[in-house]
C-alpha cells in the first residue's frame, strides 16, 4: 500500500536518511525502532508531506506521493499524523480540537466528534475540557481521534505512548493498535522503546544512524537479529565466540544447533537469555569443572547470574526468572533451548 524507495535526506551536509526502502500493507501495522537521533521523525515528517527528501520515491495505494517531479501536499495525502508531543492545542477545548480539519456544518460535525469519541473510548462529556484538565492517556486519544477525523489510510505515530506511564502505556497502545485494526487503517509508529516495538508491531523496521540495518516480524529480528548492535538494541542478548559448522556452534555452553546451516568458522553467536535454562546439579556429583552461581543480583521476578567455570574465559551474566534457593558458590547445569543465532561479521 505504501512504499518508499531509496530515500534519502540530507540536513546541510549531514546525511540523516540513507537509501531507505519499505513496504507497508494494508490495515497492517509497522513499528520503526531505533535510538534517538537516529531519523525516525525525519522519516514520518516525510511520510506525512512535512519534509521533502532529497531523493527517492513514495508511492500510496498506487499513487505517487513523492519523486523527481511530484511533490502531493501533506493536506492532499489522507495519512493522519500524531505528532511527537503537544500534539493538541492548548486553546481549543477538546471537543474543537478533534473537529479541527472537519468541513461539515455545525451539526454534522457535532454528531462526527461524538462517533470520533466513542471510537477512541472517551467519555463525550470530555469535550467541554481543555486539554490540560484531562489525562496524558485522555490527550493521546484526543489526539488519535483527531487525526482519524480526517479518514486516513495511514496513521503516523511518533512516540505516542512515550509521556505515558508503564501500566498506562501498555493498556493505551493495546486500545489503539485494537482501534486501528477496527477501523482498517494501517499504520507506522515510531519509537525507541523495543518492549513497545515487538508488541505493537506486525513488521519491524530498525533503524540506526539514518539506515534500516533490519526489517522483518518482531519475532524474527528479536530471535535472528543481524549483527550485535541490533541484537542488543532489542533486548538482553548473550554473546560470545563459537566453532560454527555442520549446522552446531561449539562453544562454553556445548554443542548449539546453529539457526544458520551453511554458517562455518570462527563466529559470534547470540542467545537470549531466556533460552538458558539453570538448574541445581546434585553436588554429590563432584565435578571440578562445574558451572558456580557467583553472584545473584535480585530484583524481584527476574534476577542476574554472574555464573562462572575454572574452562570459561570470562563469567556470563544471565538474567533470569528468580528462584528462592539461589546462592553464591552453588553448582548449577545449563540446557540450552532452542537455536543459537548467528551474528554477521
Ligand atoms: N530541521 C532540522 N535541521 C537540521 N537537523 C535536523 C533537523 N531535524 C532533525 N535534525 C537532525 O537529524 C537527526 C535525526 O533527527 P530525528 O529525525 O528527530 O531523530 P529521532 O526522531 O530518531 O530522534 C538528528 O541528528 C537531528 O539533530
Ligand atoms: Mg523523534
């Protein structure tokens, strides 16, 4: 539906896009993940008709938005955008907020505030309020039914749950991906948080420095990320050396089915942590080799393991689902679920 090819922008000398390049189905949703300063608002000013790039293509549902030769006005695009913050104004009370942009006559627009209302659950009496005397979750959903006011195809989102608290920010972005879906608009969120992004997402883009280093399904670039950077950006990530071929990576941790099987040689691979699964070994077993607890770092459901081995070349922190009996010195086994992934040199 919507599809960008080889964009790129340059501020003065400085290039923020990069040859960026993707496609986004309809009524889907794509999450574009990466640190701040990275581009994304570049990208969704763009995508919106608030920027020009300095080249490539934009085409919607078959209609060029933007090349060599077209520029289509951001009024003219039907893609609604949430901006980063102070997306409402002050001024208006709320009810006037979301019937900014409407063309119809005073009641039809009366009647289209109430249905807009509704569809972000919020309460019509709201609408008498000025923006500061409702909640930041009330002003997000203010701010999405304004701009689903408007009808749009495609919705840009730019870090809307990021003033938001956790518990609040969880039940907000789960109303809206659900509203979205509802009314079959698809849409692109822009965020730097990863817990966000894989749950919100059914296609990921990440972005670094102005270019996408990984585009797939949240369970694809959590679990296969392509090199270390995008693996840690993502979440906890352990990582180390390994043997690769014959489809096994062979290292401290043993033998590993490797998710790549043409992959040979000295490699870094990644595992998560929740792959690693610690449990107590009967010390009646002497075993000089065994793997020791060295530290435990509680912080109430998960903790960290600092675990340690006389064969290992360093200790490797694994965080973990807490357990009661956890204590220094104590001597675990570690099993493996799962692929090892392996990283691109
Ligand atoms: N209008 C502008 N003029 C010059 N530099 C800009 C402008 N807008 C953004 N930048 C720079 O472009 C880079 C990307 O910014 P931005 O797209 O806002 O990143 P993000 O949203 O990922 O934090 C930053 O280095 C920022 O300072
Ligand atoms: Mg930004």
């Amino acid at each position: 539906m919507i599809e960008l090819s080889n964009i790129s922008k340059k501020f003065g000398q400085t290039p923020v896009l990069e040859n960026l390049n993707l496609m986004v189905k309809p009524a889907s949703r794509t999450v574009i993940v990466g640190p701040s300063g990275s581009g994304k608002t570049t990208l969704l000013r763009i995508l919106a008709g608030f920027e020009t790039p300095d080249s490539g293509r934009i085409m919607l549902s078959g209609k060029t938005l933007f090349d060599e030769n077209t520029f289509v006005p951001a009024h003219q695009r039907g893609i609604g955008f949430v901006p980063q913050e102070g997306a409402l104004f002050p001024h208006m009370k709320v009810g006037d907020n979301i019937a900014y942009g409407l063309h119809g006559s005073k009641h039809e627009n009366r009647r289209r505030v109430a249905e807009l209302m509704e569809l972000v659950s919020l309460d019509s009496q709201l609408q008498h309020h000025w923006p500061h005397e409702i909640s930041g979750g009330q002003q997000q959903r203010v701010a999405l039914a304004r701009a689903l006011a408007q009808e749009p195809v495609l919705m840009l989102l730019d870090e809307p749950f990021s003033a938001l608290d956790t518990g609040l920010r969880a039940a907000t972005r789960k109303a809206t991906a659900e509203l979205l879906a509802h009314a079959g608009v698809a849409s692109i969120l822009v965020t730097h948080d990863q817990h966000e992004a894989l749950s919100f997402a059914s296609q990921i883009a990440v972005i670094r420095n102005g270019r996408f280093t990984q585009v797939g399904s949240p369970i694809e670039v959590y679990s296969q990320p392509v090199d270390e950077d995008t693996a840690l950006f993502l979440g906890d990530a352990l990582i180390f050396s390994a043997q690769v071929n014959g489809g096994f990576a062979h290292c401290i941790l043993g033998n590993i089915p490797a998710d790549n099987p043409q992959a040979a040689g000295e490699k870094r691979i990644m595992l998560r942590p929740e792959q690693v699964i610690i449990s107590a070994l009967n010390s009646d077993a002497e075993n000089l080799n065994a793997v020791t607890i060295s530290d435990v770092d509680f912080t109430g459901y998960l903790s960290t393991l600092t675990l340690s081995s006389p064969v290992w070349p360093a200790p490797l922190q694994v965080k973990t689902i807490s357990q009661q009996n956890w204590r220094v010195g104590m001597p675990v086994k570690l099993a493996i679920n799962g692929h090892a992934c392996v990283l691109a040199d």
